[in-house]
C-alpha cells in the first residue's frame, strides 16, 4: 500500500521529532522560532506582519518584497523617529528588493548611484551558536569605488512569500543599521545595511554580509 504524506503531515512530524528531547530543550524560545519557521516552509503558514520593539531595536516581521506594494514603509511609518524617514524606507526597500545583476545573488552598488556612498564600505563576517539576528559584531572589511563594490545576496530571499525579518537599530538621529535575514534565531545568511544622513539625504554607505558556520 503506498501512504501519501502531504505537506502540513510532513511538517508535523518533523516538528515531532525536533521537539522529542528534553522538555527544557523544546520549550526554548529559540527552538520554538526555528520550529515555527519549518512548520511554516513545509506548511505554508504565513505568520501575520508584527513590529516589536527589542533591546537592539525595532523588530519588523513581514514579506519584505511583494510586487506593487511597500509593506516595509507601511508598517515602520512614524516609528523610527529620524529626519526624512520616508526616504531612508524607501531608499532601503528599494536596495533590498532589486533583482541581481548576474542571477545569482550579486548586487552591484554603482546602480544605485549617488544614492549610495562612493567610497563605499563592505564585508564578510562569520559567527556560531545559539546567536539572535544582530547580536553578534558586524564591521566593515574595508572601502571600494563604488564602481567596483558589490554584495551578494546568495541565500537570501526578501521576496519570498514566507515572511524575513529585518531589524532597525538607530545609532544616532544621522544614522541607521538594518538588519535583514529569513529568520531572527540563527540564520544560516543575513545581511547588514548602513544608513547615513548626509547633506539632508540618507546614503547607503556600508553592506555586510554575514554567515553562520
């Protein structure tokens, strides 16, 4: 006889066997968010749009990208409390729902002109452990032409109609880091976005990708 699984039993038991440890183990939150993001890629569940204030920042849980929409500016309108807040969101979704340039991920920065910094600051950084999106150091490797610098965006899907996570930490009135990656508990990818408001006008001046071994 042959059994069809579909994808909700799918996830069901898999979510059984991740949580048949320890209780102690299961009911931590960490695993309860990494066991929710599973149950909602095998499922198809798509948790609701939520923006949380944490101890890093603001919290905004959403589909980033959806074509015709700008769920990001929607949701963080009046929230951040910066000059010229309108452009910074649209600035960043702007950044972040560009297609690459080469289908694989890589974004070249001198598409967005003086819109982004010129010399313009990248890096590649690696963390471990049970870590949240944005706890642990990202810095810049070092600066570039603009003409010349790029990221990749490889392991990351903004436009997913599984919802990411991005977190807003603003460092001073002229200046804002936003974290973006699939997942708040350990993302295997994520990606850093730095934000400075020079001569009356937000410039993107620094990504920084970050990978989890």
């Amino acid at each position: 006889m042959r059994i069809t699984l579909t994808s909700a039993l799918c996830g069901a038991l898999i979510i059984a066997g991740l949580t048949a440890g320890p209780p102690s183990l299961a009911q931590s939150s960490g695993q309860q968010s990494v066991l929710r993001d599973i149950g909602g890629m095998l499922t198809g569940a798509k948790p609701g749009d939520s923006v949380q204030r944490t101890e890093r920042g603001l919290l905004l849980e959403t589909r980033h990208c959806t074509e015709g929409q700008t769920p990001v500016s929607a949701l963080m309108r009046g929230r951040l409390g910066i000059e010229q807040e309108e452009t910074l969101l649209a600035l960043f979704e702007r950044i972040l729902c560009a297609r690459s340039d080469d289908g694989m991920g890589q974004l070249n920065i001198a598409r967005f002109g003086g819109e982004a910094a010129d010399p313009f600051a990248t890096g590649l950084v690696f963390y471990s452990g049970s870590q949240e999106l944005g706890e642990w150091p990202a810095k810049p490797e070092g600066e570039s032409p603009r003409n010349e610098a790029y990221i990749s965006m490889l392991g990351l899907s903004p436009d997913s109609p599984i919802g990411g996570v991005s977190l807003w930490d603003v460092q001073a009135p002229g200046r804002v880091r936003v974290w973006f990656a699939p997942f708040l508990h350990m993302p295997s990818d994520a990606m850093t976005y730095d934000f400075e408001l020079r001569g009356g006008r937000w410039v993107w001046v620094a990504g920084i990708a970050s990978v989890r071994m």
